[in-house]
C-alpha cells in the first residue's frame, strides 16, 4: 500500500487582530481535516500582520512563549481535536531582550515535539527583522510526528542552500516554509529555489506565502503557496496570487526512496571536500 500523506497549507490575509486571525486559521484547520488531511502548516508569524515592514517597538507585543504561550497553547488543543500534526510559525520571546522568528510543531495528539528558529534574518527595506529577531540557535531539528519525519525552514532561510541540506540528513520527509514574501522583491525565485531544494535534497516541500497587502507597508504578498514533490514538480495546481486559499494535497512519501535511490544524490556527497564551505 502508498504511503500516501494528506498536507495543507494556508495562505491568509490579514484580518486586523490577533483574536481573528487565529480564529480563521482554526476554521481552516477544521476544514481540512473534514477533507482528510493529517498535517497542516501556516504562513510566517501567521497571528500577526508582518510588522517588520517598520522597525517600531510597539510590535515587540506580538511577541509570546513558545510553547507556553497563548497561541501555541491553542493550537495545541486545535490538534486534539482535529488530529492533525500542526507547523505554528509565532513571534517567540524567549525571555526579555531575546526573540526569535519561530515555528513550534504539535503532534497529532496535542503534543508539543519542538521548536525551530529562523537562522538568516534579513534587513533590507520592508524587511526589518534584525530590529526584532535574534539569529536562530536551536539547530535543524527534524520532528518525527504521526505522519512522519518533519522539518521547518522559515522565509529567507530558502535562499541559503545548507540549511536544506541539513534538514535533509537530518531524515527529513517533508519541509515546511512560512513565509512573507512580496511581488517586488524576489518573486521569479519563488517558483525556482523551494523546488530546486526538493530536488537537491529529495523530499517534499510546504512553500507558504502570506497573500495581500498589510497596514505597515507596501510589501505585496503574492500568495502562489504550493507543494512540491521530490522530482520538484508541483503537487498538484499552485495557490492563488491575489486570494486567500487552504491547499489540500496527497503526498506520497514512496516517491522520497524511489528517487533517492534512482537518483542517488546522498549517496555521491563528499563531505571531505566541503572544508570550505563552512570556514568564515
């Protein structure tokens, strides 16, 4: 029998408060576990709007513990009732002054297996996020949940090749990655690198993208959030660039040792030649 997974993802738009954003995000969830699915990832700092359009303290409120906080804490009784493995990218304030661009995963039955904090934090015009987050130190965990083995990269981290790859021989089966990315800045890249690392690496990948305008600035987030398998072909059609979508796609996962093992690409690294690539 195939071992077939059945993911969603959601791209939203901003409704203006924290309280009903969360509340979409939970109908969403409902809604696609009515649909079958067994999993379900969000977009980057999906309670909040994406502040880091503007370098203000105020925004410093969205912040809240991981995985004590209000919202994880919610999202851990969502997964109770809808049993689905749930990927919940927050503002995370680990104590005062320390903060992190984070995404917790729940399991099936509510439980909490982690955390992974974005490692490459940006700081360019509309995207302020050193003011706010500390570069991530909790490594590149690989969370074996009930559909199995999970990881996360958030946003910019897509343009860094290593961190895929550590995912990857980390175990990886499936890579989520909340973003907020907008039509001017990179968008011919969306549909390029997340693919490209689905290939390089072989195993799927969540590619989530925030979709619409915000108050804080005139980032145009183009949605277009999709799945892609491990020969980075789309799983099916890619998500609207102007609208709000929850995408429900079957995943199967012996696709990952079928293409491993035809293309072989673990197989052929040479980590004793890569001494380079990690010297400053």
């Amino acid at each position: 029998m195939a071992n077939v997974v059945r993911a969603a993802l959601v791209q939203a738009t901003w409704t203006g408060d924290s309280e009903s954003m969360v509340a979409k995000h939970e109908e969403h969830a409902r809604a696609a576990a009515r649909l079958g699915a067994r999993i379900i990832g969000f977009q980057e700092v999906f309670n909040a709007p994406y502040f880091c359009q503007v370098q203000d303290p105020e925004h410093y409120r969205w912040a809240e513990p991981v995985p004590d906080g209000p919202t994880v804490t919610r999202m851990r009784e969502l997964a109770r009732e809808t049993g689905m493995v749930i990927v919940v990218p927050v503002f995370e304030a680990e104590q005062s002054g320390f903060y992190y661009n984070t995404a917790a995963v729940i399991d099936a039955d509510g439980s909490y297996l982690g955390k992974y904090r974005k490692h490459h934090i940006p700081q360019v015009e509309g995207f302020w996020e050193k003011f706010y987050f500390r570069p991530g130190n909790a490594g590149w965990p690989v969370f074996d949940t009930a559909v199995g083995k999970v990881g996360v990269y958030i946003c910019y981290d897509r343009h860094f090749p290593e961190g895929w790859r550590q995912l990857g021989l980390n175990g990886a089966q499936l890579v989520f990655n909340p973003s907020a990315t907008s039509r001017g800045l990179s968008a011919y890249l969306w549909q390029l690198e997340q693919p490209a690392a689905a290939v390089a690496n072989e195993y799927f990948v969540a590619a989530i993208n925030r979709v619409g305008r915000e108050e804080y600035g005139d980032d145009d987030f183009y949605g277009t959030s999709y799945f892609v398998d491990p020969r980075g072909r789309f799983v099916g059609d890619v998500a609207s660039d102007t609208s709000e979508e929850l995408l429900v796609r079957d995943l199967d996962f012996d696709l990952i040792e079928e293409v491993r093992q035809q293309w072989a690409f673990y197989r052929d690294r040479r980590p004793d030649a890569y001494e380079g690539l990690v010297r400053p």
